[in-house]
C-alpha cells in the first residue's frame, strides 16, 4: 500500500499543476481578449486553441452572455477551484492514509 499512497500522491500533485497551468491559460485569454489581438499571432491561436472546446461547451450549456460580458471563463474557473479543493485534496488525503 505504501507504493499506491506514493502513487496517488503524484498523481494529485501533476493534477493540481496541470489544473493550475490551464486556470492560468484561462485568464490569459480572458485578458486578451478585452484588446483586439492579432488572430495570426501564434500565441493568440495556442490561447483559443486550448480554451475554446471547453469555453463552448459551458457557452452550449449556459448560456450566459449579458452585455457584451462572456461568463464562461469564470464558471470554468470556479470549476477548477472546485475540483482542486474537493478532488486533489481528497487523494492527497487518502494517499496519506495508504502511506
């Protein structure tokens, strides 16, 4: 068991940084896109690449778009808050409990 509390808690660890590395990806976007970036600017296309299926999906779901103001980004942020303080703080704990 010692093995798998190790292993989960790995897992939790890249979990939370990728969970963190893509928030940060979020607000980037959120950011630019109060300017009007270049659409040929790779890093503009790597930000839309990498948020916009997710983005569309909540926008599919709920629709919340009031005056000129997209709240997706938020729910996914608070998604992602949520998950990290529910999901890796759960296998963090029951990696501690296997070591």
């Amino acid at each position: 068991m010692f093995i798998i509390g190790h292993l989960l808690n790995a897992v939790a660890t890249i979990l939370d940084l990728a969970l963190s590395l893509y928030m940060w990806i979020l607000i980037a976007r959120a950011v630019i896109s109060w300017v009007n970036p270049d659409p040929y600017n790779p890093i503009v296309r790597f930000l839309y690449s990498v948020t916009d299926p997710v983005l569309y999906r909540i926008r599919r779901i709920v629709p919340l778009y009031f005056g000129g103001i997209d709240f997706s980004p938020m729910i996914l942020i608070l998604a992602i808050v949520f998950v990290q303080s529910f999901l890796i703080a759960t296998l963090k704990s029951l990696a501690f409990r296997l070591m």
